[in-house]
C-alpha cells in the first residue's frame, strides 16, 4: 500500500499534472485537479501511474509484491469540508460521490471515466484505446451514466468490465 500511494502521489504532483492528493484511503488515494484541462491531466496522470506500476511490477520477482490499480475519474464542483481534527480539507459532493462509485467498476489497470469527464479530455482522438460509452447505473447515484474505459495497453479493453449494473447514480480522480 506505501509503495502504491508513494508512486501514485509522486506521478499526480509531477510538473506535467500538477494535481494534488487530498486525502489517503488506506489502498488508496483520492486527488483533484484544477486549472486548465483538468480532465486531461487528470486521465494522463492516471495513465501514467498505470504504466509506472507495470514498471515496478516486472521489476520485482514476487507477484505478492505486485501493484494493481483501478482508477474512477469524474468532472465537477468538489466541496472542501473543513474537519476541526485535520489540517486538511475534505472533498465533499457528488463528484466524488460518483468518482468512487467509478473505481470498483474498472478492470484492473484500466480507468473508467464519465462522458463528460472524457469528453473534456479529448476524448477518443486524445485517447484512442477506449471502450464506450456504455450506460451504467451506479449505486446511490439517480441517473444512469454513459461510460469509457481507458487503457495503457495495446490490447483491447474488455466489455465485461462494464457489464451488467450495479443499482443506482473540478475533476476528482479516485485511485484504488
């Protein structure tokens, strides 16, 4: 779990993303991203995490050692709770409602995005190895939601991914 949050935390900060972690949750992470094309940066820097766990996983012999990943991205107005506890602010709303709802659903090594989300980060020219959209409805979220999966590798995403439904409804990205 260290070495997950570790490598994902140092790839969001990074000069080309400039996203910041919010908050750990315990085999994952949660982090936003302002500014301009936040849903692009928000679905490189994913990406890019995904691709440096693949280099750290064919790195070290022991499959126990291996990092696995899915990563939920969302677009919209966070609220930032502030916890009398914590020196932090808590992202509250049902961006990261749903953000969260995403993770779950993605295959291994794989994000899933809303339209919007994938729309406003170039979408399929930006992002050529994508399934979708695919409507789905998500859990404790009123409206059904049409979406992608994005993916680092060469092969095809899988439409098992995103089948069947699982009851219910600026950009969040949720790593688990």
């Amino acid at each position: 779990v260290f070495e997950h949050n570790r490598i994902a935390d140092e790839v969001i900060r990074s000069e080309p993303f400039q996203g910041t972690t919010v908050k750990l949750l315990g085999d994952g992470l949660m982090a936003y991203f302002a500014g301009e094309n936040p849903c692009k940066r928000a679905l490189e820097s994913a990406l890019r995490i995904i691709e440096n766990f693949n280099k750290h996983n064919s790195s070290v012999l022991n499959w126990k050692d291996h990092i696995v990943t899915r990563v939920g991205i969302h677009h919209g107005h966070v609220w930032f709770f502030p916890f009398a506890q914590h020196t932090n602010l808590d992202p509250l709303g049902p961006t990261v409602d749903l953000a969260s709802r995403l993770c779950p659903i993605a295959p291994d090594m794989n994000v899933v995005l809303t339209e919007e989300a994938f729309s406003l980060a170039g979408g399929a020219s930006e992002f050529p190895k994508h399934m979708g959209p695919q409507p789905r409805h998500l859990r404790g979220i009123p409206k059904s939601h049409n979406l992608f999966t994005v993916t680092t590798a060469a092969r095809a995403v899988s439409a098992i991914a995103l089948s069947g439904s699982i009851a219910a409804n600026p950009s969040n990205i949720q790593v688990h």
